[in-house]
C-alpha cells in the first residue's frame, strides 16, 4: 500500500486515506481496534462528501458492536 494522504479518527475509529494504483481512486482504511474495514472511494467523492462518508463509518461500527451485544 502506498503512503498515506491523510491519517484522522472518529472517535475511536482510525481512519486511513491512501492513493491507489488507479488515478482517480483513494483506499479507505479503517480500524477500531476490534473490526478493521477497508473499500475504496472517488477522488471526487471524497473531496466533496467526506463527512457523509464519515459519518457512514461511524454508522457501520456502531452497527457491528451493537450485532455483537
């Protein structure tokens, strides 16, 4: 994987944006410390709906520690 662009948390989800071998695609990792999760967006996507998709991370986590309760 290539260097990071941007490194930021959402509470306890750390978030990891890197560039990808295609050009107009970034990779998303994430990691709370008990689920790790990884997809990839559009440069445009990310530059212009960022907190949606922020808070759609925050959203899965939330989800999948409330499936494992």
């Amino acid at each position: 994987m290539s260097t990071p662009l941007e490194s930021y948390k959402i509470g306890d989800i750390e978030v990891v944006i890197s560039e990808t071998d295609h050009p107009e695609k970034l990779h998303v990792e994430c990691n709370d410390g008990t689920y790790h999760s990884e997809f990839t967006v559009r440069k445009y996507e990310y530059k212009n709906y960022k907190r949606h998709m922020n808070q759609r991370i925050k959203n899965a986590y939330k989800e999948q520690h409330r499936e494992d309760s």
